[in-house]
C-alpha cells in the first residue's frame, strides 16, 4: 500500500524510517543517489542489509536508531513510512504496536516527517487515527499538520469499530494460542473504553514540503 501511493521521481536523497525487511528502501534506491533506512531493530536492519546485497542494491545507508534520531538535523528529497501503526494495549510486537497512548505514535511520525523535508520533499506515511464516528474522519489529521509548513493529502482506507478493528489484529496473534483470544479481545476493548475510543480510521498522508502561508489539505 505505502509504495502504491509513494511519489516517483529521481531525487538526491530518501529516507526510510522504521525500514524493517527493507523493502520501501529498495523500491527508492531506484529513483535515488543515496537512501537512509533505519530500525530500532538491529534484527530487522541485520535483515534489510541482506535483502540489498541479495538484490544488488549498494546505495542505502541502514542506521541503528529510534524514528528520527539518526538522522538528527538532516533533510530529504524523499521520506516514506510504514511505522507500528497499530492502536492497542500493548507492545509486545515492535512492528505492531506503537507503545504510545491512542494514535499517538502515527501523530509524532507524522509531525517530525514534515521538519526532515526538503523544500519540495515529499513525504508518505501509513498510519492509523482515532476519529469520531460521527464526525469529519479527516478532522484530527488537519490538526496533526497545522503550521507544518506542508501540503496535505489524506487517504482514507476504512473506518473500522473498536470490535471489529482489535478482531482482526487479534486473529493472527491468537492463532496459535485461541484461548487467548477472547481475553485479548476484552483487554483491547477496555483500553479503548478508557481512551474514549470509538472508532479508528486507517490510511495513508502524502506530504509535499512548502514555504508559504497558504498551504492546503485535501482528502
């Protein structure tokens, strides 16, 4: 899904933030003089290093770091991500789950891609958002990205209820353990009783970095 609506063009940088098997970073490394990927993960990384080599891939930089910390103070032509998205109680799966409260971590992805843009960058990132029900599904990522300096274009996926949004991410970390399920279930739908939550939208924002007072969003 992320590299279906990446932006293609030939660029002097890209970076891939939370790169895991490395993929994103070797669509990109086609397009790109140079491409940072990095991953908390040295395992992911270890793996990602392997699928370059495998694919005769020699210009990604994979650096070790949590999110933007490795590449502190630099900018990119290019950033795409396909960050632990996931809006849940825990934090077992690194991949999955994004350890912070509701779609905090998708909010702070988002909001630190806009700052490590180029002028003219773009930049991609999947990502889930609590939204209401009855309300404007785009409303909470108009206020992610005001005075961010970018223009904004969002895509709705689906929207999804707590039960059925917990189900499916539950239905493959319980296959081997089915007994769990059903706990598991509770113990979601209980964080999301306490969070307010009511409804989670998953999608995607393509960001294009630009000086001005009058940038726009669309959804």
């Amino acid at each position: 899904a992320l590299a279906s609506f990446t932006i293609r063009q030939l660029v002097e940088s890209v970076l891939d933030l939370g790169t895991g098997c490395g993929v994103q970073a070797i669509y990109a490394a086609q397009f790109a003089k140079r491409v940072v990927a990095t991953d908390f993960n040295r395992r992911a990384l270890n793996v990602a290093a392997f699928n370059a080599q495998l694919n005769g891939v020699a210009n990604i930089d994979f650096r070790h770091g949590s999110w933007f910390e490795p590449v502190a103070g630099e900018q990119f032509d290019l950033i795409v991500s396909n960050p632990p998205y996931v809006i849940s109680p825990e934090s077992r799966y690194i991949f999955r789950d994004g350890g912070q409260a509701g779609d905090g971590l998708s909010r702070q992805v988002a909001q630190q891609m806009a700052a490590a843009l180029r002028e003219g960058g773009f930049g991609h990132i999947l990502c889930n958002w609590v939204v209401d029900p009855d309300g404007d599904w785009a409303e909470p990522l108009r206020k992610w990205f005001e005075g961010a300096g970018c223009d904004v274009t969002a895509l709705l996926y689906m929207i999804e209820d707590p039960v059925t949004y917990a189900a499916k991410w539950l239905k493959s970390q319980c296959l081997a353990r089915p007994d769990d399920f059903n706990p598991s279930l509770e113990r979601w739908l209980a964080y999301y009783a306490d969070q307010g939550i009511r409804a989670i939208a998953s999608g995607g924002v393509v960001l294009r970095r630009r000086s001005g007072a009058h940038t726009g969003f669309t959804a």
